[in-house]
C-alpha cells in the first residue's frame, strides 16, 4: 500500500469554530506543535472522538 492511499476516498468535513475555540486551537497550536493549527485541530477532535466513546 502507497503512502496516501485511500485517502481520495476519506469523506471531507467542514467544521466552523467560534472566537473562542480558535484562540484554544492557537494555545495548543503555539504550546505544543510549533504554531502548527492544524496538529492542534487533530489533537482536539481525538480528544472529542475519546469523549465519545466513554
């Protein structure tokens, strides 16, 4: 298997974040992976998929 296979076929999401959320999603961004938002975004959503399954 090629790296990215099967990612073509990965639905695609679209999420809108508050004021709030995004200033969160910037600390953690900032603290944690060298202003990268998008690792902070991951992060988050593993957090809430981990909620969910509680």
């Amino acid at each position: 298997m090629n790296e990215g296979d099967g990612l073509s076929e990965m639905e695609t999401v679209t999420v809108e974040l508050d004021a709030e959320t995004l200033a969160e999603v910037d600390d953690i961004a900032f603290a944690d992976h060298r202003d990268n938002r998008d690792a902070a975004i991951r992060d988050l959503l593993d957090e809430w998929l981990k909620s969910r399954e509680e």
